[in-house]
C-alpha cells in the first residue's frame, strides 16, 4: 500500500511540475502572439492597410533582389487630392485613400508589396508585383483602369477619381537597387499625369534632375476633380 501511494505521489508531483511549467509557457505563447499582431499593426497604415515606409523598403529590397527582371516598381499619386478635402471635407479624403490602396492591394495580389508614401498624410503608394515581362502591358493597363473607376461615398456622391502611376523595371533601369528603381517609376508618374496614361520609366527618368528628392519641372494635371452633384 505504502508503495502505490509512494508511486502516486511521484506521478502527483510530476503531473504538477509539468503543468506549473507549462502554465508560464502557454502565458508566454499568448504574450508573443500579442506581441506579433501589435508589430504587425504598427508596421501598417491604420487607414489603408499599406506598409508604412520603414516597413516596405528593405521588403521590396528583398523582393527586387530575389525576382530581378520580373518585378516591377510602380508609383501610383492621386491626382489633385487636396482637392477631395477641401470641397468634400477629410472624410470623404481619407474614403479616396482607403479605396485607391484596396484597389492596388488587389492588384498586387498575395505576394504583392504595398506601401504608403508621404505618412499618414500621404496620397501616394508604392508597389512591387512579380509581372512576366511579357504582361507588363496588360497588368498596368489593368491597374490604371480599376483606380480609374469612380468611387461612391456613403451619402451617394460619385466621385471621378485620377491616380498617375509610373512604373520600373530592373532590365530598363540597368538595376535592381530599390531607391533607383523609385526614382525612375516617380520620374514616370509625373509624366503619367501630363499624359493621363501609366508610364514605363526609363533612363532618362532614372537620371532626371530633382528638387528635394522629386523630379523638377512642371508638374501638370491631366484630371482635375470636378464637383459631385
């Protein structure tokens, strides 16, 4: 008797030991999950879900060094934002944001980089998407024309929305270097908004000259925003 009590106090205090230590490792499990998804979130725009700039860079470094000629670099800038806000009011604003990043994660798909530029007041987004050269055409005729697409606020206004986009490629550029490759597709984009089509950067755009990191020159607006009825 005095034995198989013996043996039930080692397997009590072994059944004990186990689930005191398990107890601070299933509490330590829930604390990393936690802290995972608050880096996750502070990684991220709160209002578009894009990268914020710290985030996307040495990604789409990655990504550009992994995928070399079949990634592409895009710069997509609402035209005339301010505009939104100022007769429509931020709300609506931060409507045309959260709709135009959607759209361009969409695009990208699952493998997809999205980031936001500029900070929270930003209109621009940057992307990186792994496109067959042969389908570079295709694919950016598809992005320009789904951020083309009218955007309905929840009160019923129709608003006409333009976004510029300039793209680049490391077999054009002669490069896959991320900061390279960003200037010649925002060289593009600016272009994309003198002539309202998305532009495939070149080396001409890639050694533009700039003004505080920006292309100079005039910057033109193909699509102004017209008042909603």
């Amino acid at each position: 008797m005095d034995s198989v009590l013996r043996v039930q106090g080692r397997i009590g205090q072994r059944t004990l030991l186990m689930t005191t230590a398990a107890l601070p490792l299933t509490g330590w499990t829930v604390h990393t999950i936690a802290m995972h998804r608050r880096l996750a979130a502070s990684s991220r725009d709160p209002l578009t879900g894009a990268l914020r700039r710290d985030s996307f860079e040495p990604r789409i470094q990655r990504f550009l060094t992994r995928y070399g000629d079949q990634a592409l670099l895009a710069v997509c800038d609402v035209n005339d934002f301010k505009q939104y806000n100022d007769r429509f009011g931020h709300d609506v604003g931060d409507l045309i944001l959260a709709r135009t990043a959607a759209r361009v994660i969409q695009w990208a798909g699952s493998h997809g980089i999205v980031g936001r530029l500029g900070g929270d007041g930003g209109d621009e987004f940057i992307v990186a998407a792994r496109i067959a050269p042969g389908r570079r055409t295709i694919r950016m005729t598809q992005l320009h024309q789904a951020l083309r697409e009218p955007i309905t606020t929840e009160h019923g206004q129709v608003l006409p929305v333009a976004v510029a986009i300039g793209h680049a490629t490391p077999d054009v550029i002669g490069t896959r270097d991320r900061s390279r490759l960003m200037r010649a597709a925002d060289g593009a984009m600016y272009e994309s908004k003198e002539t309202g089509a998305a532009v495939q950067a070149t080396i001409e755009h890639a050694n533009a000259a700039s003004v505080n990191g920006r292309r100079a020159g005039r910057l033109g607006t193909a699509h102004p925003v017209v008042s909603a009825a």
